[in-house]
C-alpha cells in the first residue's frame, strides 16, 4: 500500500474525530437499532433463523455453477436478456453501450451497492447519459459529491440541517430543516425523472433460480417506478445473490428488515420476472450479472463464508469503529466488518490494507450476523496476508520472531522492564504520564506499571491449603495477569481454594499468541500454541483456568485452527480446547460455588462491563453476574454494557489510539451514568483500559476483576 494512501486514511481518521456531529449522529441511530432489532425479532429464534440461512447460502456456493445457470435459463426463458460480466468494467461497457445504442440521455437508478461497487454512474455519464439517484439517501450523497456511508442507509452519518443547506442549493430556495418538508422536496424535484428517463437501473437483494425471478426489498417507492416506468429496466446483480427457491427467497425476507432497520418487513417486496408490457410495448430486462472477483472469492477456504452474507448492514451498525469514525473511514466502497472483506476480493488488497488493521476485533459484528459469518476471523486471515505482503514492520518481526517465541529473552526484557521504569512510576503501581515521544500513551488514561515480581515467581510462596482436592487445574496466566496483574492470580488461588480446588502455575507458558495473530503474525502464534500446549498438559490438569477471556479464546479456538492440520498437534490442542474455562464460569458451573460466597460482599452498588471475548467468543456473561448478586454486591447494569471498551491490545497503544480513545470515553461516560462505585468485569485488558480511562478522567470508580471482588468477599468473612 502506497504511504500516499495511508496518509490520505489517517487524515480523514482525524477528521472523522474532530466533527463530533458524526458520531452523534452515528451513536444515535445504533442504540434505536438496537432497540428497534430487539423488538422485531420477539418471537422469533434469530439463532434458528440465522443458521438456516447460513445452510442455504452455503449449499448455494457449493452448488453455484448449477444454479447460475438453472437461473439463467428460467430467466431467458420469461424474456429477460441475461449478460454474465466478468469484471466491474465488462458490466459498466455493456450497460452503457446499451445506454448509448438506445439514445438514452437519462438513466434512473434506485439504490444499488453493486453499482457503487462498479462505479457505474461515472461510466454513464462518461458515455453521455446522465445518472440519477433517486433513492432519498443516494440522491442526498449524490448531491454532497460523496459516496453512501452504509449499506442501507447512504446518508446516515448526515443531519436535516445538512441536507436542507444540499436542497436549497438544488432548488435555488431556502428550504427549511423538517423532514416531512424535505422528503417532499425529493419527491417533487425526482418525479418527472421517472418519465423522462429512457432507462431504469436497479439491483436485486435475490435471484431465484428455479423462477429466474429477481426480488427488491426496499422502503422507497422509487425502486418500482424506476424498474417499471422507464422502456428498458437493467439489473445489475452480483451472481451470489442466488437462491435455489421461492421458499428460500421467504427466508431472506423474513430475515433481512429486521437485521437491517429493525423493520418487521420493509414497505416494499418486488418481485420481477421477465419483461413486462409497457404502454403497449414490450419492455426490455437486462440483468446483468456480475462476478467482480466472487468467484475467487468462494475459492478461498478461509474467506468464501463472506459470500453467505445478504447485505444487511448490521455489522456496521453495532460496531463501536463504524460508530466512531463512520463509513467513509471504514470502508472503501462496501463498509463495515463486510466491507473490508469484500473490499480485498472486488477492488484489491491494497484498497483493504489499512481497513484490516482498523477493526478492533470485538466480535459484535459476528453476533448480529443474519448469516453466521465469522467476520473477525477472515478479517484476522487478511491481516495475516497482509502481512506476507507487505511485511509487519522490522520492529514487529523482530518481537514476535525472536523475543516472544523465546520464553526466556521475551519474560528476561518483561523483567527488564520493571527496572527502567522506575524513574516514571516513582514506587507506585500506576504510570500517569510518560515522557518524550510517549507521552500520548498516557494522555488521556493511565497504564499499569509492570509488577516488580511476576505472578510466575510469587505463586509458588502462596501457601495452598487443600486436604482434599476436588480438582488439580492449571493457570493460564496470560502476559496482563503475569506481570501487570500478579494481585489477580493470588486471588484466584484464594478463591479456588475455598472451593477445594489446588492451582498450580505451569513455569514454561508463554504469551498466548493472540498479539501476532491480530498483527498478521502467524508463524509466532503456531509456535506460541505448540509451546503452550506442551507447558499446560505436561502436568496433567483437571482443567486449565484462565483470567482472561482472550487467552480463553486462543487456547479454545485459536490453537486448534493452527494446529488441526499437525498429526502430531491436533488432538493434543483438542484436549487443552475441552479442559479450558473461565474462571468465573468455573467457580459457577463446575464448582457449584455460588452459595459459599452467598451475602458475604458489601453492599456496594457496582454495575458489570462484558469482555468483548468473554461474551462474543466464548459465550459467557450471566455467570459473573449471578456470582456478583449471590455474594451481596447491589448489581446495577450500565446503559452498552457490551459495548467494547476500545483496548484491542496493540489497537489502543499503537495501532489506532486515536480511535480507541473515542471508545473509552463512551464506555467511562456509561459506567458514570449507573451510578456504581465499581465496575467489574473479567478481562485484564479490558481493566487496563477501563481503570485507567477512569483513574485519567479523575472519576471516582474502581475498576475490579470479578475474581478480585469474589476474593474481597471471602476476606470480609474472615475479618468479620
């Protein structure tokens, strides 16, 4: 990626973040979706309904060739004429030699991501016909000059106020800033465009084979009068649109407004097979079907899965990124987690370079997904690539391939590291401010002094009183809970033990690897899961433990994706996959140890933040809060509690600090509104991130692991 391209991002990052209007605008659409989607899917099973879809579209892959042409064939059939376009310019060519050998001088369009992906109204207008936009949205980003900022609502990231000022321009009065009044505006000033047009551009949410139909699920008017009034009706199609029937066309609309908008059903289903009569006279159906770059997309086993996707736009809408600086920074064409994928595959990797390293990973975007997609890991494949691609930076290679995968060197400069910073931290265990050229790390939260001993050399003088152990399990410290958080690991001895339960600390773990996967570095994170593998089952553990749910995460899921194709590795990382949990689930579930800590707490009125890792990835977060209300703690839960609090490690120290900054002060402006004096969670980053954001902002809360506060409660017993 040229260094052109990555200025020209990072300036519009800045801007994004100096026009607090955007996220405004951004962050109040996203919690009425929240709520709207809430309410549309009562009643129904979105996980049922979500893998049905998934089931679908992947046998639509698999069985693609036959499908596409069972598709053309019925759609020949009923009069359309069916065109196959190779690439983005093909498509563009044959619809505008069209165009140009039928005299058109006015092309109207409804909304069409594919267009927009083809840059097909600059290739009209190159070739003498002009293109309108008159779906509300795309009119008003066609009037600013600009492109749609989301998948389904193009101008969202705009005002009334905005587009009042673009109307009047347009109409040469001063039109006043009321919706009623602006969508009147659109609709007098589009109305005769429909008539005067000699051609109709739209695209198709479906395209159903055993029919040769196509439908339209839009909630403008605009889409039938610009595929019906016009003499010639052109749709442009992206060839993973199909379905094999009309029954599975049903489960796509019962699906999509709902995900989209939050809409039970959109205002308008339109279904279109063939040409129809037009004043008389025949009309004519183009469908144009273009590839762009899917085909080499469903070749790819690690990505194909993102041809499932049947554009919702609901991966932008819960992303706290999207929400932050907008579609116009995440995104080049498509936007959002999608986006970025099908950025790589339609317009080249170099367009989705810098997009990859923009998401945070925080898995909201898997959640929603109507499709099951698993954005974040094909998001984290393509870091991967582009890092063979362009390399990871000499300073990055150098701490993943010789430092981290040496246990001894990477853990000797940890050590290392709590002498030099002596001078900054001044004996306390908080870092307030940095000096020279680090000095914006510590801007706006403060950060963790690495602890004078480690967890590994401390746990071993933790006197362990257990007669008869139910279970022997094994720490997986992680690098947060090892040398930041040592407290936190003496805890948990402290915890588990009450339970009966003998910790002991494997000395040859090592990071867990997850800092070289989101950096593309796979090479180190294979040899860190061998490493890990082989330190946490030496011993032989009933189960191995971990405080942190990103860690929890790698050992679960990572290590076996690795490894899975190593005879001499995958069933040895299967079983260290089974015996994995979480702490606070462990205490929970295995332990059935809710009652011994039943009114021992304070009542202190604290409100609970979910690990991005701990609820999206391994699917946890009723356990620590039944723990936290059994023990006595007045549980109160904060507005976002699932939010992300913007650390994504690397992200919020050198990655996009800027961006995590934005996130942070959204998730302290959160925990101050519950009223709480503390605010538990079960993630050593997210307690970096969020305790130093709230030490930083001088906001009297304290950030707390819920296996610290379950410690503090046994303790209360003991001083009673």
């Amino acid at each position: 990626m040229s260094k052109q391209r990555s200025k020209d991002y990072r300036r519009r990052i800045d801007n994004a973040l100096a026009t607090p209007k955007l996220q405004e605008a951004l962050h109040q659409f996203g919690d009425a979706f929240l709520l709207s989607r809430e309410k549309a899917f009562s009643g129904h099973d979105f996980e049922e309904l979500r893998g049905n879809i998934a089931t679908m579209k992947t046998g639509v892959r698999e069985n693609h060739a036959q499908l596409l042409q069972q598709f053309i064939a019925n759609a020949e059939e009923a009069g359309a004429i069916v065109y196959q376009a190779k690439t983005a310019e093909d498509a563009n060519r044959y619809i505008a030699d069209l165009a140009k050998n039928k005299g058109a001088k006015l092309a109207v369009k409804s909304k069409s991501m594919v267009s927009e992906e083809t840059h097909l109204s600059a290739a009209l207008e190159q070739a003498g016909t002009r293109a309108l936009e008159t779906d509300l949205g795309e009119w008003i980003v066609q009037l600013a000059g600009q492109r749609p900022s989301h998948m389904v609502m193009p101008a969202i990231h705009m005002f009334k106020e905005e587009v009042a000022e673009l109307f009047s321009k347009e109409t040469g009065n001063q039109e006043p800033a009321e919706i009623e009044h602006l969508v009147e505006v659109a609709r007098n000033q589009l109305r005769q465009s429909y008539l005067d047009a000699e051609i109709g551009i739209t695209g198709a949410n479906i395209a159903v084979a055993e029919t040769g139909g196509i439908a339209l699920v839009t909630n403008e008017g605009n889409a039938r009068l610009a595929s019906t009034l016009p003499k010639i009706h052109v749709a442009l199609v992206g060839i993973e649109k199909l379905v094999p029937t009309l029954e599975d066309a049903a489960k796509i609309i019962q699906i999509l407004p709902k995900n989209a908008t939050g809409q039970l059903l959109t205002s308008y289903v339109t279904w279109i097979r063939g040409a129809v009569p037009c004043d008389g006279e025949e009309k004519e159906l183009h469908i144009v079907l273009l590839d762009n770059g899917r085909s080499a997309l469903a070749e790819s086993p690690q990505c194909r899965d993102a041809l499932n996707c049947i554009r919702c736009g609901a991966c932008a809408n819960v992303c706290p990124v999207y929400q932050t600086v907008g579609g116009h920074v995440f995104g080049h064409v498509y936007i959002g987690a999608i986006g970025i994928i099908l950025t790589a595959f339609y317009h080249g990797l170099d367009h989705a370079a810098e997009l990859v390293k923009a998401c945070i990973g925080c898995r909201s975007c898997v959640a929603v997904c109507p499709s099951q997609i698993d954005l974040e890991e094909i998001i984290l494949h393509l870091r991967e690539t582009v890092g063979d691609e362009e390399g990871i930076g000499t300073g990055k290679a150098l701490v993943f391939r010789k430092v981290m995968q040496n246990r001894k060197l990477f853990h000797s400069l940890i050590k290392a590291a709590s002498l030099l910073q002596k001078p900054v931290t001044r004996g306390e265990k908080t870092i307030r401010h940095l000096p020279l050229f680090f000095s914006p790390l510590t801007e706006w939260r403060t950060l963790p002094a690495v602890a004078d001993k480690a967890l590994r050399e401390t746990f071993n003088q933790k006197k362990q009183i257990v007669n008869k152990p139910r279970y022997r399990v094994a720490l997986f410290g992680g690098c947060a809970n090892d040398f930041l958080y040592p407290e936190l690991g003496l805890d948990l001895i402290e915890v588990m033990n009450a339970l009966d339960v003998e910790v002991f600390y494997p000395q040859e773990q090592n990071c867990c690897g997850i800092p070289a996967i989101y950096s593309g570095e796979k090479e180190t994170a294979v040899e860190l899961a061998k490493q890990n593998i082989q330190a946490l089952l030496a011993d032989h553990p009933d189960y191995v433990l971990t405080t942190c749910p990103t860690c929890a995460m790698a050992l679960k899921h990572n290590f076996v994706e690795h490894l899975k194709d190593n005879p001499a590795w995958a069933d040895r990382a299967e079983h260290l996959s089974g015996i994995t949990v979480d702490a606070a689930s462990f205490v929970l579930n295995q332990l059935d140890g809710a009652e011994l800590f039943a009114g021992l707490a304070e009542n202190e009125k604290i409100t609970y933040h979910d690990s991005c890792h701990l609820k999206r990835g391994v699917g946890v977060w009723k356990e620590p809060r039944s723990l936290l209300e059994t023990s006595g703690y007045a549980l109160v839960e904060m507005d976002h509690a699932d939010r992300c609090c913007g650390f994504g490690g690397s992200y919020s120290l050198t990655s996009h600090p800027d961006i995590s900054k934005k996130i942070l002060q959204d998730k302290v402006r959160d925990i101050q509104a519950s009223g709480a004096t503390c605010v538990a969670m079960d993630c050593p980053g997210c307690m970096m991130q969020i305790r130093g954001g709230l030490e930083k902002s001088d906001v009297p809360v304290r950030a707390q692991h819920t296996i610290e506060l379950l410690a503090e409660a046994l303790r209360n017993k003991k001083n009673s």
